[in-house]
C-alpha cells in the first residue's frame, strides 16, 4: 500500500488568524500544533511545505509543487511579454527581473532535517528557495538569482538616422538642397 500524502486546507479563522486542518484531525493555528496533531505531514514535505509557506506568508507565495510546470508557466508569461515595451512603473513583468536557473528548482524535500523547497512570490511572479531549519522554526526566504534577458535590438528610427553624427546636412530655411 503506498503512502498517501495527507490534504491539508489552509485557511483563515474568524480572528483573521492563519490556520491548517489536516485531514478530519482539528485545526492548527501553528507548525508546533499542527505537528502534535498530525506527526505523519512529516513524511510528507509538499503538505508540510504548503503549511509552512502558509503559518509564515499566508498566500503571498505559492509552493512550487511541479518545477516542470513552473518553469513552463515562467516561460508562458514571458513569451507573452512585448521585449521592446519599456519598463513602466507599476506594471510587472518578468522580463524586468530576469529568469532563474530552473533547473535549480525542487519539489519540496527533506535534506539534512531542513526541509527545503522553492515558493513563487505571487505578485512578482518570481521564484524563492525556502529553508526551514526545524519544522517549527520560522522558513527563510531567500530570493533565487536571477538572469537578466538580453536588451531587444531596437531599429534606430528614420528621425534619429540624420543628425549630428550623420553625413547629411540639415537645410537652413530659405535654402534648397
């Protein structure tokens, strides 16, 4: 018989607290509580991850479960981004930031006794590595390098070929060519 991961529901309580029901077992308003009820999410570091993530940023990142199809999502969105739009404040794109080693990114795992996985900031778009020393240790949030894309090659304009580096002499009024 094979092991199953648990479901876990995040959510939020009345008081606007941030809490994990694991399966049918209660409500955990903390890693430490949620550990005490449910000691088998530690066999499991997707729903652990996820309920991580959850006590320590709420839905602000997103664990990144499928690393294939995150970067195919990555690479979705910049496909769709205009590479000769300029920056603009307030609008985010990819293309500002960069892309990551994708290769680098994990499914959720337990290494050394940290558990260790890669979270996507949801506003940014842009991915994370996550460690966790102890279980019930607040997770750092380490923000993944990230390599600029190229500059898109931009045809000078007609009005910007004649000037001062050009070989044509602008006319003076009142002069013919």
């Amino acid at each position: 018989m094979i092991d199953q991961p648990p479901a876990v529901v995040l959510g939020i309580d009345d008081s606007g607290g941030k809490l994990v029901a694991p399966g049918d077992v209660g409500q955990a308003h903390d890693m430490a509580e949620l550990l005490k009820m449910a000691p088998h999410l530690k066999k499991h570091p997707l729903p652990l991850a996820q309920a991580v993530n959850h006590f320590a940023h709420g839905s602000d990142f997103r664990v990144i479960s499928d690393p294939n199809a995150f970067a195919a999502e990555y690479k979705a969105e910049l496909a769709k981004e205009d590479p000769s739009a300029p920056w603009q404040a307030g609008v985010i794109r990819l293309r500002d930031h960069g892309v990551p080693d994708f290769g680098a990114i994990r499914a959720p795992a337990v290494s050394g006794g940290h558990l260790v996985f890669y979270a996507v900031d949801t506003f940014l778009g842009v991915p994370y590595k996550v460690v966790c020393a102890t279980l019930t240790a607040t997770p750092v949030y380490e923000p993944m390098p990230l390599t600029p894309l190229p500059a898109p090659k931009v045809e000078p304009r007609e009005d910007e070929l004649i000037g001062p580096h050009s070989n044509s002499q602008p006319l003076l009024p009142g002069t013919k060519p």
